[in-house]
C-alpha cells in the first residue's frame, strides 16, 4: 500500500490517502494539514497502525496487441 497526499483548489491544506496497489481507496483522513510532509508522516503512521497485508492485484492499463498480430 501507499499514502499519498492531495490538496483541492477549494481547500489549499493537504491531506492524506491510503490506496492499495490496485489504486483503491483504503481509508482517508479527515483532518488537514499545512505541508505535504505533515500530511505524508500522519498517514505513514496511521497505515503502520492498520498492519493490513496488500493482496489487490496492480491494474494494468494497457493490453497486449499480441493477439492481433500474425505469423
């Protein structure tokens, strides 16, 4: 898993997400914070906190053309 932070044009203070490999949210905070280190060390610890083990699956954006090629 991942935490990564994000702030909105409407609301300039950041804030934490939890996403697993698969790109799904796992939990968000709700409490903001004024730098992205602050909002990156919160989150680091609150998924150290969770202890989940990651089992998603990476999603994969592209798909192979191999299929349409001829020998």
């Amino acid at each position: 898993m991942q935490v990564v932070a994000f702030s909105t044009p409407d609301n300039p203070l950041w804030r934490w997400r939890i996403v697993n490999y698969a790109g799904e949210l796992v939990e968000e905070s709700r409490e903001t914070f004024p730098t992205i280190a602050g909002a990156l060390a919160q989150g680091s610890k609150r998924m150290s906190a969770l202890d989940v083990v990651d089992h998603s699956v990476p999603y994969v954006a592209y798909r192979s053309t191999r299929h349409l090629r001829t020998p």
